[in-house]
C-alpha cells in the first residue's frame, strides 16, 4: 500500500489528463477537407483540376444498384426509394429513368421549344415535313399513347419538345424496363447528386444512410440486395478501413509495449509514466493549432499523435538513465542537455512544414513541434516530481548483448563502406520508384473500386479521363463559346460526340437564330392548311401550333437565371456551367476519343479551349508533391545540421548526420528492393524515423569511452525505446491501409538501422 500511495502524484495527474481530453475534443473544431493537403496548382490545368477534385460535380454522384429479385419488383423498390430520396432534401437530383418533369416545367420548356430544340430547322416547317407530322399524330391518336398525344401533339406537331426532352438522355446507354433504368441482371439503377460538396465527408456519410434508408422503407423482397457506389461510399470505405487497422494494430501494440515495459521496469506504473507526458503534448498541440487555425485537421491530429510517437522515449531515456543511488531529479538534470538538444533538433526539423504553403502539412508540424516540446518540458519537470526519487527499478541489459554492442566502433569502417556501395547500387538501380497513380495512395477496398466502374458503365456516366473547358466574363459567353468548341472538335472528327451545356440551355445567340428560321403567321397558316387537305382534322385542330409559333417569337431568350421553373434543366446544367470567381466557365466531356493526340492537337486549334488530361495532371500533383516534400525536407536537414553543429560541434554534428543519412539510405534501399513505391506517406514517415534515429545516436554518443556503466544504461535505454518503437510502428507494417503501411514499414525499417548506426559511429569505448 505505501508503495502505490507513492505512485498516487502520478495517478492523479494521469486522471486528470484523462478528464481534459473530453473537454477539449468539445472545444477544438475537428474538419476532415483534403483540400488542405492538395499542392498549390501551378498551370491553370493544374488548377482547374483541384477545383474539380474539391468540389465538382464528379465528387457529389452516388451510383445505387437494387438486384436480387425479378424485374419488376426491382422497378417498384426503386421508384419508392427515388421518392423517399427525393424528399429527404439531401440530393440536388435523383434520377432512376422516371419522368421527373413538373407541370410547371413542362409549361416553361414547352414555351421555349423552338429556341431550345435543335430540331427547329427550315426543314420542318416545310408542307411536305408538316403533312408527315399530321399523319404521325392520326396514328398516335390511334395508339396507346393517345394521351401524350392529345396533350402535346396539336400544339407541337413538329415534335419539338418531346425530341428535346429525348435528346437530354440519348447519350445515356443504360435502357428502360418496367418504367425505370435497368441493366443486366436484372438490376435496377439509381443516380443521385447531393447538395453538399463531395469533400464534406460526414454530409457524404448521411447521403449514404439515406441510401439504405430509402431501401429499407421501400419494403424490398426477400434476396434483394443495394449495392452503393460514390464518393461518399468511399469516404466510408477508407474510414472503415483505417479504423479496422487502427483498431487491432493499438490494441496489439498496446499488450506487447505493455508486457515489454512490465518485464523490463518490473511495475505496470512505467506506463503511466509513459502516458503523462504523451498526453501533454498531445493537448497541447491540440489546443494550440484549434487556436492558430481555427479547426484541427484530422488528418494533422492522427499524424501529429505518431510523430508524437517519439516523446515515448522522453521517460524512457529519464528512468532508465538514472545510476544507482542517484535521485531522478538529478538524472533529469544530467540528461537535459542531450534531451534539449534532441528536442530541439526535431522542431528545427518539422519547422519548415510551417511555411511549405500547405495548410495541412503547416498544421501537421506546428502539433508535432508543440508536442515535442511540452512533453520533453513534462520529462525534464514534471516526472521528478510526480514520481518517488529512487524512480523505478530496471531490469539490466545483458552484458554480452551490452558487450557485443559496444564493440560495433570498431566495425565503423566496413559499415561505411558498406553504406557507399549501397548508395552505389540504388543509384545504379534508378532509385526509389515514385507512386504516379493516385489509386495508390486510396485506402478503398478493390472490390469497392471494382463496384464502382461496374454500375459507371451500367448507368452510362462518361469515364472521364479528359475535360475540356473554355471561359467567358459571362454566362452567353461560355455557352457560345461552348457550342463552337463542340462543332470544332466534331467538325475535325476526333470525337463522337460532346456533352456540353448548350446542349441543354443553347445560347442567346442560338436561340434567336432557330427563332429566326421560324415561317410568319401567314406562310406557316398556308402551309397548314395545305397538309391538312385530305386529313380527318378539323379545320382549327391545329390553331394551338400557329398560336405557340407565334408566341415563341416574342419570348425573351432563356437564361441561367431563369430557370427557377425549371430544376430538372438547372440540374442537368450546373455540373457543366458555373460561375467562378466573377467569370463563368464551361465543361465539355468528350465521347468516343480515338486517338488522344489527335484530339489535344484539335483542341489546341479552338481559342480559349483548355484540355485536362486527368491521369497527366494527377500525376504532376503527386511529382509536386513528393518534389515539394524533398525540398522542406532538406531545408529541415540543414538547420538540423547547424542546430547539431552549435550543440555538439562540427565532428559531433557530422557523426550524428551520417548516422541519420545512413539510417535514410537503407530504410529507402530496403524499400525499393521490397519493391515499394515512394509516396509522400513514406517521406512524412521519414521525418518520423529521423526524430527517433536523432535521439539515438544523441544518446548512445552522449558519453566517452571513461564511463562504460554511463555507456550501457544509455545504451539499454535507447534499446528499450527502440523495442517499443518496433512493437508499435512494426505492426502498422502489416495494415492493409496505404498510409498506416507506409508509415510502419518506413519506421520499422529506419529505426533498426538507425539504431545500429548510431552504436556503430559512436565514440570508442
């Protein structure tokens, strides 16, 4: 009982860092944009891109397939679930192949059929092509489509709403049974666009549930099963994915650092000791980035908690380093020195993340620095005095693994030989092999992503490897602008077709001119009255179409801004015309594309026309990325190097950075042997091995060849933060998650080879 209550300082501290957590969490404002982490844009592809990967249109689809049951069971659960979508207000649209056209609508497009339609041409209005339109209604009138007949054919016997109507979906390859989208299977399609952008992951996550939702109160048949692809869906894939891993990897990593703690200090207390000082600084990089930013990205908070993954070994170093009879003040006071310096060495290393121009990243190093510092702070104050003076007991290391240890000095030049013809080789070898492809950097399960182009090519969505896009200061501008560059493009062949938003709203200047093409009152009245000869119409059957023609003529054109009417056509507009920035800008898709040269050299020839190469431009942002990565990087490097040289002077400086270097080359030669690919995951990682390798080599170096007990229990400490280090980070090696693998098998990697470098180039003994 005495021995705990000696523990109770600790405990106490421990229960109260326990308790602010919580009620800083409520506080701190956590945001989860990706933005924040995408590279500045240098080229206006480049930036046009990242605009589209943060908020367009692409990035709000879900994609929603029903199967498992016949047809027409199919067909009833998804015009229940498109209604109950449809009234939940989260989607902008929800389209399952049923009309979804309000009679308001119905009355604004019919009004403007002849400016709409691009059937509106000389040709039909013509005696010939009037007298054929008459007799295609007499046998409508005659079919089961009487109705639609009656209600729009005497009004528009030219047939120009109903072709315009068509026209919106005849690029659409998926086909319509039992009254909605059908694909093989049989499987019942959906297509759904939300309101919030595609960014905003939790808005993501509750379109989903309203997916399964919907499917749920539309009474499915037994077997029948949803299926859901998007964004959203992937956001909740990945998350799912990393908390699976997250999950067994700390609960695995917590046992065996747990048991390897309790063996060596022989106390379950050493991992209170532990704690405390994580715990401060991982608050207190919370609340100080909450207070410089604003919000706490979350990805910056589960990085910073890793990079803080290195204030572990503070304690350690403290209760370890402490000789026999000595009070651990004294220790701590002895050590602060090279803890200072190592300390110290590592905020100069995350510094320049401050000013990389990356949100993210400039949140990542300000947690990662402030953390480094207060547990360092807690370490070096607030330990002595929480724990008792004798601290806790240690197990000692073995002497012949002491021994074997100690005499790696003199293997010094062999190792470095050793170094230099591994540098030789992995440049011989090309180097490490960047990641280009994005896809590899997705934490998204493949049967997911497999899922996903399966219904694209169900539903007929276009698989957008390039855009094409042109600006104007206004609305008529771009969609003028538009219309040429798709006459261009289909004049010079290299495509089949272009989906682009004259398609749907023609400009002013094109409606006018299909107006213009209309006959007057009296020829058109003629020409009426000449096809109906012969025909069981009466005479005023057709007065609604001369009156309509008539009307059309002194309609004003219709605009963007007229459109309230009319949210299906807005719908089908806004992913393909919108305003930016005070200037408005439209996307073309193109279709068929043969030959990709060809059509950038086409493209080239139409003024203003801007083509993304999707792949292309990803893969320069990845290249920026890890290219602006390596520069901070070295920056870091060099004022770690001046930071070394004013500490332990210019030799110390120079052991200490060939002991990282060389711990760096062999954690990147292992890597491309093992056949890894380079993303930025691995290089952050990097920063991670060289603040851990940074305090090995300070350490193990820390004495001279008078001491050897000094030597040992230096030595047995770092062996022990080493050991601690592989338990936890060696586990996230095996994580099927792209950044949680990454990161483990870097560090993993780095920190067996720091180690050994470090005992290697320290001084002889």
């Amino acid at each position: 009982m005495t021995r705990l209550l000696g523990f109770l300082p600790l405990l106490l501290a421990l229960a109260v860092l326990s308790a602010a957590f919580p009620l800083a969490l409520r506080e701190v404002t956590l945001r989860s944009d990706i933005a924040d982490f995408l590279p500045q844009s240098r080229t206006p592809e480049a930036a046009f891109l990242l605009r589209e990967l943060r908020d367009g249109a692409a990035t709000r689809l879900l994609i929603a397939g029903v199967e498992g049951a016949p047809a027409a069971e199919l067909a009833q659960v998804s015009r229940s679930m498109a209604e109950t979508l449809r009234g939940s207000g989260l989607f902008a649209v929800v389209a399952n192949g049923v009309p979804l056209l309000s009679d308001a609508e119905i009355d604004l497009l019919f009004a403007h059929r002849y400016a709409l339609s691009p059937t509106t041409t000389p040709n039909a209005f013509t005696e010939a092509a009037l007298r054929a339109s008459f007799e295609t209604q007499l046998d409508g009138l005659r079919s089961s489509a009487e109705r639609i007949f009656r209600r729009f054919g005497f009004a528009d016997p030219t047939g120009s709403f109903l072709g315009l109507v068509r026209g919106w979906s005849s690029a659409s390859r998926v086909t319509t049974e039992n009254g909605v989208w059908m694909a093989a299977g049989p499987r019942a399609l959906i297509l759904a666009e939300t309101r919030a952008a595609g960014l905003d992951i939790t808005a993501q996550q509750t379109a989903v549930d309203a997916f399964r939702h919907a499917f749920q109160t539309a009474g499915p048949p037994e077997g029948a099963r949803l299926l859901v692809s998007g964004p959203g869906v992937f956001a909740a894939e990945a998350a799912a994915a990393v908390r699976a891993d997250v999950k067994l990897v700390s609960t695995l990593s917590f046992v065996l650092v747990a048991a390897f703690l309790l063996w060596r200090y022989r106390s379950p207390m050493m991992l209170a000791v532990v704690a405390v000082p994580l715990a401060l600084g991982t608050l207190a990089g919370l609340l100080v980035v909450d207070l410089t930013f604003g919000h706490v990205h979350g990805a910056a908070l589960g990085f910073g908690m890793t990079m803080l993954g290195v204030s572990d070994d503070y304690p350690i170093l403290l209760v370890t380093n402490r000789a026999p009879g000595e009070a651990l003040r004294d220790t701590a006071r002895r050590i602060w020195p090279t803890l200072r310096l190592a300390v110290a060495a590592a905020v100069a290393g995350l510094v320049p993340m401050l000013a990389s121009g990356f949100p993210g990243l400039a949140q990542l190093g300000l947690f990662a620095a402030t953390g480094l510092a207060v547990s360092a702070l807690a370490t070096r104050f607030l330990l002595p005095a929480l724990l008792r003076a004798e601290g806790l007991p240690v197990r000692p290391l073995p002497e012949r693994a002491a021994h074997l240890l100690l005499r790696l000095p003199s293997l010094r030049v062999p190792v470095l030989a050793g170094l230099v013809l591994v540098a030789v080789a992995l440049a011989l070898s090309g180097g490490p092999r960047l990641a280009r492809d994005i896809a590899e950097l997705s934490p998204v399960p493949e049967p997911v992503r497999m899922l996903d182009g399966e219904l694209r090519a169900q539903i007929g969505a276009p698989d957008v490897r390039v855009l094409l896009s042109v600006e104007g200061p206004n609305a008529e501008a771009a969609l003028r602008a538009s219309e040429q560059a798709a006459a261009a493009l289909l004049a010079a062949g290299v495509v089949t077709g272009v989906d682009h938003p004259a398609r749907y709203l023609p400009s002013i200047e094109t409606q006018r001119a299909r107006l213009a093409l209309l006959p007057d009152d009296a020829t058109l009245a003629a020409r009426v009255e000449a096809a109906r000869t012969d025909l069981p119409f009466r005479a005023t059957a057709f007065q609604p179409f001369l009156t309509g023609v008539a009307e059309a003529r002194g309609l004003p054109p219709l605009t963007p801004g007229g459109l309230v009417e009319a949210p299906l056509l807005a719908a089908r507009l806004s992913p393909l015309l919108r305003e930016e920035g005070g200037r408005w800008r439209a996307l073309l898709l193109p279709e068929g594309v043969g030959d990709p040269t060809a059509l950038r050299a086409a493209a080239a020839g139409v003024p203003g026309l801007m083509l993304v190469d999707i792949k292309g431009e990803t893969e320069a942002l990845l290249d920026q990325g890890i290219g602006t990565a390596l520069r901070w990087g070295a920056v870091g490097g060099v004022l770690v190097l001046l930071l070394l040289g004013a500490g332990r002077g210019v030799a110390g400086a120079l052991r200490i950075a060939l002991s990282l270097a060389g711990a760096l080359l062999l954690t990147f030669a292992a890597l491309h042997a093992l056949g890894e690919r380079i993303t930025v995951f691995h290089l952050t990682a990097a920063l991670l091995l060289a603040g851990v390798g940074m305090d090995y080599a300070l350490f193990v170096s820390r004495t001279g060849r008078e001491d050897i007990e000094d030597a040992a229990r230096a030595l047995g400490a770092v062996i022990t933060c080493m050991i601690t280090t592989l338990l936890t980070f060696g586990l996230l090696a095996l994580c099927r998650t792209p950044v949680l693998h990454a990161t483990g098998l870097t560090v993993c990697i780095g920190v067996a080879s720091a180690f050994l470098l470090a005992c290697t180039l320290a001084p002889r003994r």
